[in-house]
C-alpha cells in the first residue's frame, strides 16, 4: 500500500467523523442584552441565491499497478510524491428547496498540475512526468445547513461533478482521458457580513473513472515508453478544494 492509498483512507475516516458531528443537532443561540444586530436577517428566506467564488486546490492520482514484468524483467510503478496548488474560479447558483437544504450548481475552471514519478522496482531507472490540467468544471451538490447561530451557520454539501480537462495533449508516458466524473463531499459554514454572506468551504472529490488511455497508437514504435502504460491496470483521480464562496 503506497503513502497516497494510505491517505485518501485516513481521510475518508475523517471525513466520517467531520459529517457525524456536522450532523449532530445545533442549539440556536439566544439573543442577549448588548448583543449586535444579526447581519442580513432575510438573507436565506430568498429563493434564489446568486454568486461567485475563489479558492485553490491540490490534485492526486491513485494508481491501481497490475504487476507486469517485461522481457527485461522491469517493474514499473507509479507515484505522485508532492503536491502543487492550483487555482479555482465559480460563479454560484442556489435554489433554496428547504429551510435547511439548498441545491447548488457551481461551474467554473480549475488550473492545476502534478508531478509523477516513475520508477522501475529491479533497477535504478526513474522518470518523470508533468502533468498540467485546465478542467472546465460542472459541480452540482445539495447544501445541508445547521441552524444559524448568531452570524454563523455550519453546513455539509453532497453531490457530484463533471470535468473537462481542455488543456493540449502532448505524446507522454502516461496521457489521460479528457472528461471524468467525481462523487464530491464537503463542510464548511456561513458567516453573515453587512453586505454579503462568506462562505469557506472544504471539499473532497473522489473520481469515479479509469482516466488512463490504454490504447496509445502513437506509442507502437516506442515499446520502451509504452511499457509504463502496460504496467497499470486503471488510474483514477482526486481533488481536495479549499472554495470561498461570495453570496
């Protein structure tokens, strides 16, 4: 088990624990003599909620290896050792469907890159690949809020996300589909300004495809490079989202 598998499924233990909590119920606060006028009172009996959002972002890849071992007894695996952030921009519709659920349709365009290591097991040869990314993407998610305390309201987010990845495709060792899919998780909260809501928001996005293209026609004269491909059996993506949201 490599060090990534190993995190995702730390994460997905925390992720756990994060929602059980979230979902625990929340006494409201009770106003107090010299309390501050609540900000924006009205702000979620709106039907439709407009805006926009920034943020950044780190990009993983789990690798599934399926063991092959060429003529020349090599074994190939493959790694991500490092993360880079990226950058994220959405604009933000939300329908308000329930005193405490909203749907969300948030597209956009995330900029991202990582880096793999390849390496053979038997030998000390090494390679190295850069991998940028320009995904348009298509998140559509339920928003499950907590009762408004004050100026905060806690909130988890469900849903899924298409993705488009519009950057060029160069001849590497390893080359990716362009389109791929994510079952997305989040928790974040309101925080209710004079003149807008800010909401922070933390996402994890677990993609649900084999993204590797496995027929590489332009790598049948170079059996050398193609044999990194042949070593992986499926490659699957996922994203982890750090998302201010400006309602």
């Amino acid at each position: 088990m490599t060090f990534q598998h190993r995190n995702m499924s730390g994460i997905r233990v925390c992720i756990v624990l994060i929602l059980a909590a979230f979902c625990l119920p929340l006494p409201e606060a009770e106003a107090k003599p010299g309390d501050k006028p609540l900000n924006r009172p009205y702000a979620d009996l709106k039907p439709w909620h407009l805006g926009f959002s920034v943020g950044m972002h780190v990009q993983d890849l789990s690798f599934t290896h399926n063991g092959l071992v060429t003529d020349d007894g090599q074994r190939w695996s493959m790694e991500v050792p490092s993360f880079s952030p990226g950058f994220c921009i959405n604009v933000l519709g939300s329908l308000r469907l329930h005193k405490y659920i909203d749907l969300r349709f948030t597209p956009g365009m995330y900029f991202g890159s990582k880096g793999v290591e390849m390496k053979d097991y038997n030998s000390d040869l090494r390679q190295h690949q850069d991998i940028k990314t320009a995904y348009v993407v298509l998140p559509l998610d339920l928003k499950i809020s907590g009762d408004r305390m004050r100026n905060v309201r806690p909130y988890v987010s469900a849903g899924a996300m298409a993705t488009f990845d519009i950057s060029k495709k160069r001849a590497e060792p390893l080359l990716f589909n362009t389109a791929d899919a994510y079952l997305c998780v989040g928790l974040g909260a309101d925080f209710y300004l004079p003149f807008f809501k800010l909401n922070p928001e933390v996402k994890f996005c677990f993609g649900l495809t084999d993204i590797l293209r496995h027929e590489r026609n332009d790598l049948i004269d170079d059996p050398e490079t193609f044999k990194i491909t042949q070593s992986l059996r499926k490659v699957k993506s996922n994203m982890v989202v750090l998302t201010f949201y400006f309602e």
